[in-house]
C-alpha cells in the first residue's frame, strides 16, 4: 500500500533525492549506512505505526540510540508532515538545536536553512521550504505566543523531555491544550530515562515505546578520599588514562567556559611536559563557535579527549568515547524567591545524572567511568534525579509569557509539577514591580510590550522605558551587548595589555556605559576585525550583537517606540541612560559600606565589584547586571547610580523593603537614605517641593 512504499524510499532507491530532484551524494551514502546500524532503525515500522494510531506518543531511548536524528526523519518520510507544515523538534540548549540540525541537513543531503533549519535565540535559519525545524523549547514557546495553536506544525517532538527545563515544562502544559483543539496536532515526547511513566500519565495514558539502548559494560571507579580540587584531579586522572589505558577516547564533564579551557589547555601542555604520546584537547561549551564545535566530531590519528558542559550528557553523543572522568558537577540555575536572586551555582549533579555520564563510556565498546568522588558520598550526597527547573527557577519571563497568551489563571494551569505557590507569586510581584502587571493582575501596556522580547523582563523594561528617558537608541546598543558573550578578550599570557587596553574604553560611570563606548569604537573603526583583534575585543560577539540590536529595535519600532538619542554634549546624555538602567534593573541594586564592600538591597549579601570593572572609584549605589557567587561574591557590570532614582522608578519595590521580612540594614538604610532625600530636595529642590505642595 501507499504507506509502505512512503516508508521503504530507502530500500526502492533510484538515486535522486526526492526533497531537492538531485542526484545523492557520496557522502549521503556513507551516512546512511551508519544510520541503518542506529537502534531506533529496527523499530521505524514500530514507530511509524504507533504514532498513526495515537495523537501522542511517548519515546524513550538510551543517549545515543538516533532518537534526535532518525525520528523526525521518519515522521517525514512517512507522510505525517501536511504539505506547508513542518515538524517542529526541541531542544532545551541552543548548542543542540544547531549542531543536530546541522547534521540531519547532512544526513538528508540538503543545504542547512533550505528543506532543514533551526531556530535558537537571536538567530533563525530557515526558509519557505523548510519543513523540520529544530529549535530551542524556548524558542517554541515565543512561536507560541504569535501562533497560539501553533498552526505552522503538524508534528512537535519535545525532545530531551527527562531534562525538565522551565521552557519543556510550561510546553507541555500548552500544547496538552492544543491537542484538544487540534485533533490533526501529533506529539512525540522522547526522552533518554526510563522513568517514562510521568509523561504518559499527564498525556493521559499515551503509549509508549521503548527503543532498548546497546551498551556495553562500564566500570565504575571512585576516589577514595574526597577531592579538595577536582580540577587538578580531573587533570591528574586524565593524563593517568591517557598514560596507562588502551586506545579510547575521553570525555571529562566540567562546569563551564573558563574551568574548561584552563583545564583543556593545562592537560595538553603538560602531557607535552611528560612527553607522553601526542592527544587532542578539545573543549565544548555552547558559547564556543560553530566552526571549533564540530572539531569534536572529527577523527583524529591519536586520541582526543573532550572537555564538556553538560551538553554532552545526554544532548549529543561522540563516537568513541571509551572513558569518561565525572567530577560530579554542573552549574545550575537556582533562584531565591525571598531575595528575588538568581544565580547560576556550581551544584553536585543528580545519581540520575552520574549514570547518564557512565553511560557515555560504553557506547561502543566496554568502557571506564571515574568518578571524582567517593562511593558513599554519591549515595549520601547526589539527589537521585535533577529537580525540575520550574521548582527552582525564577519564573517572571515565563508568566509574562502566558499572560501574552492569555493564560490568566495560573494557578489552575496544568502543569506537570506545579510551581511553589511563593515562586508564583514573587514573580507576579516582580512583574508588577517591573510595571508589566497593573494592580488587578492584568497586562499594561508595558506588559504586552515587554512580553515581545526575547530577554529577561528586566531588560525588557530597559527597552520600553529607553525613549521615556530619550535614550532608546543607545540603550538598545547596551541591552544588545548584555545578550552576547563577553566582548571583552583576556588571553592568558597577555592579560595586562589586554587590561590596559580596554581602560581605553572604560567609562567613569560604569560598566554598562563602557559597552556603549566599545560598540560605538567598532562601528568607528568600520566593523573591522583587526581593529578588534588589536584592542583585545571579540569580533565574532560584537558583529552579533549589532545583529541582535536591529532585531530588538524592530521589535521596539513595531510598538511604535520612537527610536531617539539626546544630545551627547548635554549633562543629562548619561544620566538619562543611567537611569533608564535603573528602571529594569532597581532589583539588581546594592550599596557601598565600607572601602570596597558593597551589601545587595533586599538580602544583605557581602559582595566586591568584579575585578573587570572598570569605575575608578566606589559610588554609594550600583546596580549590577550579574552577580556571580564563586569563592567570593562578585557583582559583574556595575553602574553607579543615585538611590533617589530608585525611588523614582520603583516606589512599590522601595516600599516593600521596608517589611519586617527583610534585613533590617536594609530598611534602615532606605529609612536613612529617603530621610536624607527629603532633607536635600526640600532646601535646592525647591520648584519640586512646589509642585508636591501644589
Ligand atoms: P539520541 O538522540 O538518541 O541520543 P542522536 O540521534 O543524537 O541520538 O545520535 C545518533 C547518532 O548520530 C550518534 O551515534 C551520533 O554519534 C551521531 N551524530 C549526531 N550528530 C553528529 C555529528 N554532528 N557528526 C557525526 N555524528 C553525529
Ligand atoms: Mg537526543
């Protein structure tokens, strides 16, 4: 019949490609033969079958099975894609979504963007022809809002389902809706644990389908003792494998961008050091160039070994990995919802997670898993699964979100695990400081605004409010700086010049205005990179914000928001930037106590303005972009503000502090410093004073 034939395209081969009318490659067929050998292969009748029987289908297969790969493939070729639709694939890290897109483009014989694309923040590549897309759950989520029935899709793959990201979990919640709607919708909900059960029971007792894993044995080593520093013991353990073990490639699982390119380049110099046989250091993390990423894929005469973010746990899979070094960590988003802080924390990673690590060694042959910690203290100390991220995430950007959709009661939302009753509301709270919510619960103006960003509602409102304070177009430059990686290089054996040099960018009221300067410099210079290359700057970054910033000014321009700069001579140029800053981010404030201790507003935490910082001296107030908790606290991109332009952009916020709940230092110091306000304003202020009588 017509549905085996669709299904058999690869048996009844007559060499053309049926989604561009050319001829195969080679290279289409190298792969396919790879492909036959993947696990989910021998079930694609299975599957085909399964989802045309049911709207929604749950699929759970070990890491590395060709769940990601194969099955949109197969949801293609069997018919399930409506002509002008597309199946629709998520993935919660954008490094993913782009590289698997990449490769399936590969695997179809067909240019990325044309017939395959992705879409992940900032950066969309896909075309009328496109009819698989594999995107970020975020990024479906902000479709979601423009389309709510998401209509442009007739299959959606939440993929990755067992991560349990805030983006996947609120997914779930609105397109269980979208299925009563839409009975021609399918999903497929894949995942990589076993513990499928969840899933199908909030689907309403969907079928599942298990595609069994072909792992071979792993071993397990612990330490004996507890590691005081688990990257000289990552280090130390790697070059003891690559000294003593057979031939087998190594992955070693570490936090982020900084540990792991120290880590990378100190195992390569000192296995020089050692002279022991050549091997390729790799690094991976989703900051990283598309271009250096794709190394890790390639072969190598000797053997390589990857230094990985999480992305490497479940999310993609490298051949010939035969030993995997796991110290037991990864960075987590946790949010307080009494300070209102978010901050992303080195945290001991879940048993579920360690096993997924092992498990990466033995996806070829039998491998080796050593773990940097002890036996008992994976027992004692790791949870046994990774608690979902609605459970400890800051959930303001999502609630505006599904307020945009017009999804106003919260509370009885279906959700898979539902969010603490306090974490609702401080972000509601946030929200309503942040002037997105009126007093009723309701959307502003604002609000609806502010929904269309792809950015934290803070900065957000630095976007909307930008032309109140006549400075829309330079803070658009400034929101678009904070969205990139760090623009600012610092190689290792040139860090003083490269000190040197960006103080030639530093501007005296803070760090936010410095960007403002470097991004003004790159425009100067023509957008040149030996310009950047000389002034020790990041091309690649900037060229991507000033990307990143005519999208977000469509966005303003689409709501009307004039696009305006005061005069750059006028005392007020930087003042109204400023505090326009402060009208996003008076939640990221803190004050100065003594010589170089600055206290956080609203829960007393002792912090020091980051080393990069460039003011040359220490204002009263900040407020900061980013606080990074490590050994000591640091506040990264300060600005130096004035605590009157607190009050005038948040009152209610202020007003707040002053609650019995919150330190006292703080509501001392606001008593002192409104009190202090009140006394200066009435002697020099004195139209305002008039006008408050008045
Ligand atoms: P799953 O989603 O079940 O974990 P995937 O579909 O991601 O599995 O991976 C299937 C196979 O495709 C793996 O063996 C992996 O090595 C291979 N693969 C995926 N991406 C690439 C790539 N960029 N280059 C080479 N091989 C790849
Ligand atoms: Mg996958």
């Amino acid at each position: 019949n017509n549905d085996s034939i669709k299904t058999e395209i690869y048996d009844n081969d007559d060499g053309i490609n049926k989604c561009t009318g050319k001829k195969y490659s080679k290279r289409y067929y190298d792969i396919l033969e790879k492909r036959k050998l993947l696990p989910v292969w021998e079930q694609r009748s299975e599957f085909i079958n399964k989802l045309k029987s049911s709207q929604v289908l749950v699929l759970v297969g070990e890491t590395g099975s060709g769940k990601t790969t194969q099955i949109p493939q197969f949801v293609f070729e069997a018919g399930f894609v409506e002509k002008g639709t597309m199946v629709g694939v998520t993935q919660p890290r954008r490094v993913a979504a782009l590289s698997v897109a990449k490769r399936v483009s590969e695997e179809m014989d067909v240019v990325l963007g044309e017939e395959v694309g992705y879409s992940i923040r900032f950066e969309e590549l896909t075309s009328e022809k496109t009819f698989m897309k594999y995107m970020t759950d975020g990024m479906l989520l902000r479709e979601s809002m423009a389309d709510p029935l998401l209509k442009k899709y007739s299959v959606i793959i939440l993929d990755e389902a067992h991560e349990r990201t805030l983006s996947t979990d609120i997914l779930f919640g609105l397109i269980k809706g979208v299925l009563q709607k839409r009975k021609d919708l399918k999903l497929v909900v894949m995942s990589a644990t076993l513990d499928a059960g969840k899933f199908q029971k909030y689907f309403n007792d969907a079928p599942l389908m298990k595609v069994p894993g072909r792992l071979h044995p792993v071993e397990i080593y612990y330490t004996q003792e507890p590691e005081r520093d688990y990257l000289d013991a990552a280090v130390r353990t790697v070059l003891s494998i690559h000294q003593d073990e057979d031939a087998g490639d190594i992955l070693v699982f570490l936090t982020g961008e900084d540990e792991i390119e120290e880590t990378c380049t100190r195992v390569a110099r000192e296995a020089k050091q050692m002279q022991l046989p050549p091997i390729t250091c790799l690094p991976l993390y989703s900051t990283l160039p598309m271009s250096q990423q794709s190394k890790i894929f390639d072969n190598y005469p000797h053997r390589k070994c990857i230094f990985s973010t999480n992305i490497a746990e479940t999310s993609l899979t490298i051949d010939g990995i035969v030993y995997v070094v796991d110290p037991g960590f990864s960075k987590q988003k946790t949010y307080n919802p009494r300070s209102r802080i978010e901050s992303l924390l080195v945290s001991p990673i879940s048993q579920a997670s360690a096993k997924q690590r092992a498990g990466r060694a033995g996806r070829t042959r039998p491998g080796k898993c050593f773990r940097l910690y002890t036996e008992k203290s994976f027992k004692k100390n790791l949870p046994v699964q990774t608690y979902p991220e609605i459970l400890r995430a800051n959930l303001s950007t999502v609630i505006l979100q599904l307020k945009k959709l017009g999804v106003d009661d919260l509370v009885h939302f279906d959700f898979m695990d539902p969010p603490i009753p306090e974490t609702l509301m401080r972000a509601l709270e946030v929200l309503h400081y942040l002037g997105a919510l009126d007093d009723e619960g309701e959307l502003t103006k604002d609000g609806e605004i502010m929904a269309e960003f792809p950015l934290d509602p803070q900065l957000s409102k630095i976007l909307v409010s930008s032309a109140r304070y006549n400075c829309s177009n330079e803070v658009l430059t400034i929101a678009a700086m904070l969205s990139v990686p760090n623009v600012f290089h610092r190689p290792k054996d040139n860090r003083r010049d490269a000190d040197q040099t960006k103080k030639l960018f530093d501007h005296i009221d803070g760090d936010h205005l410095t960007l403002l300067n470097v991004y003004h410099s790159f425009k100067q210079s023509g957008e040149n990179t030996t310009w950047c290359y000389d002034n020790y700057l990041n091309y690649r970054a900037i060229k991507q914000a000033t990307n990143v910033r005519s999208q977000l000014a469509r966005i303003l321009s689409r709501f009307g928001v004039p696009l305006v700069s005061g005069d750059i001579n006028s005392r007020d140029y930087y003042i109204n930037i400023r505090k326009c800053l402060v009208s996003g981010f008076f939640m990221q404030a803190a004050r100065l106590e003594k010589k170089n201790e600055y206290f956080t507003l609203g829960d007393e935490q002792k912090v020091m303005l980051h080393p990069s910082c460039g003011l040359d001296r220490r204002p009263d107030w900040v407020i900061y972009n980013e606080l990074v908790l490590t050994s000591s606290n640091y506040l990264r991109t300060a600005t130096d503000i004035k605590f009157e332009w607190l009050l005038e952009s948040a009152p209610h916020y202020i007003d707040s502090l002053l609650d019995p709940s919150v330190p006292q230092k703080t509501r001392q110091n606001i008593e002192r410093a409104k009190k202090y306000i009140a006394m200066t304003t009435s002697f020099t202020d004195y139209p305002k004073l008039k006008s408050i009588i008045e």
